[in-house]
C-alpha cells in the first residue's frame, strides 16, 4: 500500500498537479474564507457592507469560473462556496445589526 501511494504521488502528473496554479491559486485563496469565518466572532459593527458585497460576488463569479473551466478546479469551487457562505452570514449580520435591531 505505501509503496502504490508513494509511486503515485511521484508520478509526472501529480507533481505538475502540486507545481501548478490549480492547486496553490486556491490553496493560498483558503485565507479569505478562513478570515471571515473567524471574523464571526467579532462584534457586527466592525463588518463592511460594501466589502462583504463585494466579496460575495467575487465569490459567486469564481465559482462559476472553476466550474466552467476545464479541467474542473474543484479546489478553486470548494473555497469559493464555503467563502460565499461566510460572507453571506456576514452580510446577515450586518443587516441585522445596522437595520434589524431596535435602539435602545
């Protein structure tokens, strides 16, 4: 078994794969999800709405992008959802906060 998955993962295509864009494009772009889950901690008056409209669109944009583009970069698509998801509960947060809440 170790001998099989050692071969494989010195194979010519696996290494192109780990020396290429389509693994560390996405791999380094985890940071935005990663930021905004962590920032769901953080008190809501510190959210921008505008920036997190933004990046929600950046996200949906690219999620079609690694879909359409061939082949598939399902990495690219998985950051793009889970980034998408946290900007949105962000963007809920904001709304809730700045318009939602009743002053006291």
């Amino acid at each position: 078994m170790s001998k099989r998955l050692s071969k494989s993962l010195l194979t010519k295509e696996t290494r192109d794969y780990f020396l290429s864009t389509h693994f560390w494009g996405p791999l380094f772009n985890w940071t935005i999800p990663l930021a905004a889950i962590s920032d769901m901690r953080k008190h809501p008056k510190i959210i921008s709405g505008k920036m997190t409209l933004a990046l929600t669109l950046y996200s949906m944009m690219f999620m079609r992008f690694a879909w359409k583009v061939q082949p598939r970069n399902l990495l690219l698509f998985a950051c793009h959802f889970t980034n998408a998801g946290a900007q949105m509960t962000q963007g809920y947060r904001f709304i809730d906060y700045h318009y939602g809440q009743q002053k006291e």
